[in-house]
C-alpha cells in the first residue's frame, strides 16, 4: 500500500483549518485516513500548527511519502526529511 502524509480540509468558507493525516495515496483526500499526526490552522496568529511528532517520524520511518506543503511545515518546525521525496 502505497501511503502519503498530507491536508485534510474542514472548517468553513474563509476559515479553513486541516488536519494531517497519513492516507492511501490511490484515495480521495476527503476518504478515510489511516493516521491522523497533527492539525494547521493558517487563519491563527498563534498555535497555528500542532504535530506528534512521534508519530511524524515513526511514518516517515516506514517510508511514507510526505506531500511538498506538509514537508515545508514540517520544516519550520525542525522535522528534516532526509531522504529524497518523490
């Protein structure tokens, strides 16, 4: 099975707010996930993103492929990625 770590959307019109989720890759976005590891919401001033980071890098130890938005968070929290992603 092939698995991605990427945005959820909910939260209504002009105030979005996503979730981070591990997911078959071969799914809808809005379908059910496997994991959820963390939230992000771009509307706050503060708290906007909330990661386990536990469950972050146990994912990426099993191979999942991390989508380019959910990796520059990643980033600005200090999660590197050393591996190349696809």
């Amino acid at each position: 099975m092939s698995t991605t770590m990427r945005l959820k959307r909910f939260g209504t019109k002009k105030r979005p707010y996503y979730r981070v989720v591990v997911q078959d890759s071969r799914l809808a976005t809005s379908s059910k996930t496997i994991d959820e590891v963390g939230t992000y919401r771009p509307v706050e001033a503060e708290n906007q993103l909330t990661l386990n980071e536990e469950k972050v890098k146990e994912w990426i130890g099993k191979g999942v492929v991390v989508s380019p938005t959910v990796k520059d968070l990643l980033n600005s929290q200090g999660i590197q990625i050393n591996r190349k992603q696809n």
